[in-house]
C-alpha cells in the first residue's frame, strides 16, 4: 500500500533531515486517494459571547432567540471525493436548537481538507507540508516518542516566520515507518475567523493512513462589537476508496456531483441522530437540548405574536442588510442585493463613487427550462448619471446552453468624434463648435441574441443590437453656432442636414466563443459548466444597415480576443486578455462603439474589479479611433512586495501587479503599471500611466470585497 515503508532502528535528530522525507512523500500522499465515498456526523456547539442590535444583521452568522445564548446543531451528511479536490456533499439529516441552520462563515471548508495539498482550506492558508515552505515556516522537532508497534513518533512544531493570515502555527505527529502525519493541529486567523484545528489521520497501513478521520475544530467570529464562539467535531466512516489513476481524461465530470444534483431534501429528525450519533452527547448538550424542547412546548401552548416593531425591524434588516429573497413554488423566487452593502460602491480616479444594484427573478421549470429577469441600475455620483438596464433570459435547451436572450437600457453615455470631424471636413471657414453640444450623448439600447453551444465549449451567438443615441443638450441653431459660417450658404444647410437630435444605428451580429477541454457536469437535465484549462477564443462581427427603423449608420465592426488564466501555483496565477478590431466600409457612422473595448458604467469582473480594464485612460478615447489593439495582464500571488513586512500587512491575501497597453488612431501607445492588493475587506491598485496626449498620469481603484 505504501510505498515508502520503513523501518529503522534509531531514531532520526535532525529537523532537516526530517523535513526532507516530509518532503519527498508529501506530493505522493496528495494524489494516492483518487475517489472515495464517506457519511460524516458533524456537532456544534454555538455560543454567543456578545451581542448588541447589530448582531441580526450579520451576514452568514444564526438568528438567535431573546435570552438563549448556547445553541446545537448536528448533522449527519454523504460526501463523495473525487480527485483534484473535488468535494461533493448532500446533507442528509438535520438535528438542532437553531431556527436557521447558519454556521459560523467558513467552517465547513474546514471539514474538506487534504494535509498533504500545498495549500489548506482551499487556497487559504499555506500548509506547512508545502514544497519550499522553509521560506515561510520555523520548524523544531520537540519530542521522538513511540506507538504500540515500538514505531518512532516524530513531535514536530512549526510557526510562520511572518505576520500573515495565510499562515498558521501548530504541531504534528509523524511515524517514521511511512513519513506519514498521524495528527496535526493548526490554528490562526481566516478573514474575520478565528480558529485552531485538531485533526487525527486514519489507520496506519490503510487506505485511510491518508485521509481525516476526526476533526475537532474551535472558531469564533468576532464584527461590530459582536463575538460568537463554536466548537466543531466531526468524525467519518469511509467507504470504496480509490486509489487507481484514471488513464483518459473526461470532461464531463457529473459523476464526481451525483449529491450537488440529487433534488431530494435533507429530513429533520431528532430519532435518527439516536442511531447516527458516532459521538456520544455530553452531560451539558443534553441540558441544552433538553431546555429547547420545553421553550418549544411552552410555545405550542402559549402562542407568542411578535412585535410589529420587530417585524418592520427584520424586513429592513433583511432589505437594506442581508441579500433578499422571496421564494413561491409556483411563481418563481424574486432576489435582491441589500441596498447596504459596501460590496456596490467602488471608488477611482477616473469615475469616481459608483453605486450599483441588482434585482433578479427566476422560474424554473419542470423540464428544466427556465426564465430570468434581472434589473441592473447604477449610479455615479461624481458625473451625477444613472444608468439601467433591463434583461430577460429564456433557456430553452439547457443541455446546449441554448437561451433567447433581451436586454433594454441606457447604457454608456458616449463621446463622438466622428461627428463633429465630418461637419469640419465640410466647412470652408470658422464654426463655433461649442454651441453645438455634440461631444457626449446618452445611448437607449436594445439588444436581441441568441445563444447555442454548438459542442462542447463552442458557442454561437447571433443576435440584432439597435441604438438611438441622442445629445445630452440639443443642439443650438444660432447665429454663434452654424449660422455663424463665413463662406458658401450650401455649406450650412449641408451641416444641418448632418446635425440630428438623434442617431439611430441596427446591426446584426454574430460572435463565437470557443474554450477548448471545458469541464462541466449535468445536473436535472441542466448542463453546468466548470473550468478549461485553455484560453478563451473570441470573434466578434457586426454590420449596421441603413434605412431599418430609421436607422443611418452603415459600417462593419469586426474584433477578435483571447483571454486566458494560467496556473502557476497554488495561489498564482497570470491571467492576460489580448485582442483588437476595427471599423470598416463607414458611411455615416458617427459613433465608434467596441463590444470589448469599453468603458463600462455596470461592469462585471474579468479577473478581479480592477484587472482587465484601463484605469487611467479618459473615457473619450474609447470612442475616438475606428481601431484597437489592447493587452492586459495581471500577475496574482501571495508574499511579493509588502506581505511580510509591517503590522498590518498579515490581513493581505494577494498581491497583483498589472500591465496595460493600448494603441489607436491619435494614440500611438498607452501604458498602465499598477501594483494593488487583495485582503477579505477590500481589493485596491494603484496605477502610473503614460501616453503622448496626456503625459505620465496616476490614478487608483478601490472596491469593496467584505463578505464577497
């Protein structure tokens, strides 16, 4: 079973020593289990430390009942594991003294956890198992014992050698037949967790030398002057482990999520848990659960009403605090962000302050159809501009990601060159171009596509976009403004003919869309797509046609990107997106719109909410050249620059550095560098820039991440 079973007479000494064989299996014992099955029985105990009228509108955290501060909650679950890190899960059965079963953020990841991977916890916290993890822990080895089979058992402590919350501090049991870890416990800080892990490994000798068997994990949560405190204890029973290598790879990855796509409910049963219970219940949670049943029968004969004052307290609690939610089986659920919450305001240079909102509705139906209706609104308080827009999704062929999709807002408001470039082509002398308010207009769009994935990865996407775009302030027919022309009368009437008080465009369009080895899987007649290691392919067409619906502009725009994130380690990562396009066969187009080059009022993220944009370029220049050439590029890792260096560097979790270039007519070249960083609070970057027409600018984003 083991492949590095030995056995030897005198005891090792040397930490470096020790480390070195650490080291060597590490990488081994990550990818031996490949699959297995396992039922795991997890108890609670919750304790509130402090509280004050803040503490109900804490995201993620338990709705508390008026005087009762200590609260159970087991539950008994099936996982299925299947390699790389693939946890599937389905709860089964439910027991406690909570009204909503919450835990405390981020526990149960905690549950999901393979010593050997380079990183814990997902990517949260750096193992001390990690190749190269010298750089970043102190190790001592503090006692050599022996087991009941006369085996050296190695006591070996670790702590960071920085202030980091990626890092963890603690000690662990290895044997000296395997190198294996028989224990390790670890405990640090997590965002706003506080917690300290106990893990105990399988059987020595077994397929379960490799896996946890029991986990006791103590965590508090502490915001606002509120403090609750927990301790977890789990414990699993395995089953049809794995260890054989898959030889081909599948994309279609639905039978690693058979629980993530079983519909049937978890059951709520105080019986079951008498059966189930693999850790016996203490004296103390007995009393616990004991003076829950007699407030419950209190409450069944003595019918308490709340307050309206608590009701109306709630329901702003739940608007303006918590995500909204109202589900009705017939009708669909409706959702909305909390109008609250930092995490939709965002601050830059450029922009400035920027509010931004959702609102969703959503249908599902029986064979697996669906319709979606989201309301996206934004407001910008430094240009004092709001923006909407308004979408409809239907899926009808959820097995190709086949949706109809229509979308109707104002968008961006957009700057044109081109017309105030024909009207001086034309004039013979002096216009004074001021009075005409040309320079920025509002843009009422509407967009129809449909969406097909032809196979796997390959999208097609068809569709018609129209714009009526018109000027912020009308234009001014005086004797300032076109009227005041020195020269041939015809040239005026030629200029007024160009001047409207709106422009209309309609174009159809065609874009594809090709990630080569996507992974998905298929849950309820639904397929769900995952991740590729490749890039992403993109090809975007449009032609606009005259005379439709009153339109003028004719022209093709034609672009072409690919974007990609690449893999370097645990928690690095290089992601890049390059492309261009460009305007052909104009005739009368007035305004030069990008699909991919845009400056975008309702932005959804790329890599992050910095990354993959300009952040210092004016945003008259996007609609200034009919053609581009643009590359970003972010480069993410932990411990680079400042990490590790003063008292308040350890809330970092990343660091990124950025690189921007762009090239267009009149711009020969733009660059961005930028530097930001990434903590559980918030996401910021600063940007030093250059290009001919500005010189070196700075400018800076800030974004909110805190309960992201």
């Amino acid at each position: 079973m083991c492949p590095f079973v030995c056995y030897s007479q005198t005891p090792t000494t040397s930490i470096d020593s020790l480390l070195k064989q650490l080291y060597r299996v590490a990488p081994v014992y990550k990818d031996t289990i490949q699959e297995y099955k396992a039922n795991m029985y997890v108890r609670a105990l919750l304790n509130i430390d402090k509280k004050n009228l803040l503490f109900r509108y804490l995201p993620q955290v338990l709705r508390s009942e008026k005087g009762i501060t200590q609260y159970m909650l087991e539950t008994y679950r099936d996982i299925h594991y299947t390699y790389p890190s693939i946890y599937d899960q389905k709860i089964r059965y439910i027991n406690g003294t909570l009204r909503d079963h919450k835990n405390i953020p981020g526990v149960i990841n905690y549950f999901n956890i393979n010593i050997y991977e380079p990183y814990l916890v997902g990517d949260a916290l750096l193992s001390p198992l990690a190749p190269k993890s010298t750089r970043h822990y102190n190790y001592r080895l503090d006692s050599i014992t022996t087991d009941t089979l006369s085996r050296f058992l190695y006591h070996v402590s670790f702590i960071p050698k920085n202030k980091s919350y990626q890092l963890v501090k603690g000690q662990m049991v290895i044997n000296d037949s395997s190198w294996s870890v028989r224990r390790i416990v670890f405990e640090g800080r997590s965002d706003l967790l506080q917690f300290k892990c106990h893990i105990d490994m399988g059987k020595p000798g077994t397929k379960t030398e490799y896996l946890p068997e029991s986990y006791d994990i103590e965590a508090s949560y502490a915001l606002a002057w509120n403090k609750l405190r927990g301790r977890y204890r789990a414990h699993l029973n395995y089953r049809d482990i794995t260890t054989e290598k898959k030889k081909k790879p599948d994309y279609n990855l639905s039978a690693n999520f058979t629980l993530t796509c079983d519909p049937s409910a978890y059951e709520r049963s105080e019986q079951a848990f008498d059966s189930l219970r693999s850790i016996p219940l203490e004296s103390y949670e007995q009393v616990i659960y004991k003076d829950y049943q007699e407030r419950q029968a209190k409450k069944d004969t003595v019918k308490q009403k709340e307050k309206r004052s608590d009701k109306v307290w709630k329901y702003l609690g739940n608007i303006f605090i918590e995500d909204y939610q109202w589900n009705a089986e017939q009708f669909g659920s409706f959702r909305c962000t909390p109008f609250m919450n930092p995490l939709l305001f965002s601050y830059s240079k450029g922009n400035g302050l920027a509010y931004r909102q959702d609102l969703r509705y959503r249908n599902q139906f029986r064979n697996a159809q669906s319709i979606d209706f989201r309301a996206r609104l934004g407001y910008n308080f430094t240009r004092k501009e709001f923006y909407w827009q308004l979408t409809s999704n239907y899926n009808y062929a959820p097995m190709r990601n086949g949706n109809l999709e229509f979308s109707v807002g104002n968008g961006n408001r957009i700057y044109s060159s081109d017309v105030l470039e024909d009207i001086q082509n034309m004039a013979d002398t002096t216009i004074n171009f001021d009075f005409l308010n040309l320079n920025y207009f509002t843009d009422l769009n509407i967009q129809v596509k449909n969406k097909i994935e032809l196979f796997n990865g390959f999208d097609l996407i068809t569709g018609v976009t129209m714009h009526r775009r018109t000027p912020i302030k009308p234009p001014v027919f005086t004797p300032e403004g076109v009227f005041h022309i020195q020269g041939q009368n015809n040239a005026s009437n030629e200029i007024i003919g160009i001047i409207r008080k709106q422009y209309v465009s309609f174009a159809p369009n065609i874009r594809i869309e090709w990630t080569p080895g996507m992974y998905y899987y298929i849950s309820n007649r639904k397929k769900i797509r995952l991740s590729s290691r490749y890039p992403t392919f993109i090809l975007d067409y449009e032609r606009g046609l005259n005379k439709v619906f009153g339109s003028t502009g004719v022209y093709e725009r034609i672009e072409a990107e690919i974007q990609h994130t690449v893999r370097l380690g645990v928690r690095s990562k290089l992601s890049y997106r390059i492309g261009g396009g460009g305007f052909t066969n104009q005739r009368e187009t007035y305004f030069v719109d990008f699909a991919n080059l845009r400056d975008n009022t309702l932005p959804e993220g790329w890599t992050d909410d910095i990354g993959g944009r300009f952040q210092n370029l004016d945003s008259r220049w996007y609609n200034a050249s009919s053609y581009y050439f643009r590359f970003n590029t972010a480069f993410e890792a932990p411990f680079m620059l400042v990490s590790h260096i003063g008292k308040y560097t350890g809330h970092i979790r990343n660091e990124r550095i950025y690189l921007n270039f762009l090239t267009m007519r009149n711009l020969p070249a733009h660059i961005e560098l930028g530097y930001g960083i990434s903590t559980f609070i918030f996401d910021t970057g600063l940007f030093l820039s250059y290009n001919q027409s500005s010189g070196f600018g700075f400018g800076y984003k800030f974004t909110f991440e805190l309960f992201n």
